[in-house]
C-alpha cells in the first residue's frame, strides 16, 4: 500500500508531465487566473432609480435588527407606488 507522500509525489509528477505535453508553463497559469470574474452592464434609468431607492431603504434598514435580505427590500420597493410614480416620469 502506498503512503500519503509517495501518492502526493506521483500526482505532482502527473500534473507536471501534463502541463509539458500541453505546452502550459507556470506563467501561463499565473495569467490565466487573474481575469475579472465578471463584466458589469451599464443600468438603465429605471434600474439606476430602484438601486438608489433601495440603498436609502436597505441603510435605514440594516441598523434596525430585522431579518430581511438586500433582495427582499429591492423586492419591495420595486412593487412600492413611490418607485412606480419616479419610474413612470423617466
């Protein structure tokens, strides 16, 4: 039976001959992770307004000790007669 070292060793080895076949070199991989997670869009006017309007309501909300999440106030505020009436004059 083989010990944890000897396995680790082998898989390294492994990796090691894998990445010479495929031509990949440490510097490749140093590069290829730093990528952005993700591309942000530009938000329309109305999705701007329900960001603004839930950020007062999220701030005010956060000191109370409420149970609610970011999600569930932007729900509520976009279903809110007040953001209805701003979104409807943009």
């Amino acid at each position: 039976m083989l010990d944890r070292e000897s396995y680790q060793e082998g898989f390294r080895d492994g990796v090691a001959f894998a990445r010479a076949q495929m031509g990949i070199t440490e510097s490749d991989l140093a590069t290829r992770q730093r990528k952005p997670f993700a591309v942000k869009r530009k938000q329309s006017g109305k999705q701007k307004l329900l960001t603004q309007m839930t950020k007062k309501k999220w701030d005010k909300y956060k000191k109370t000790s409420g149970k609610k999440t970011y999600v569930q106030i932007r729900a509520m505020v976009s279903r809110s007669q007040e953001y209805k009436r701003k979104a409807k004059k943009l």
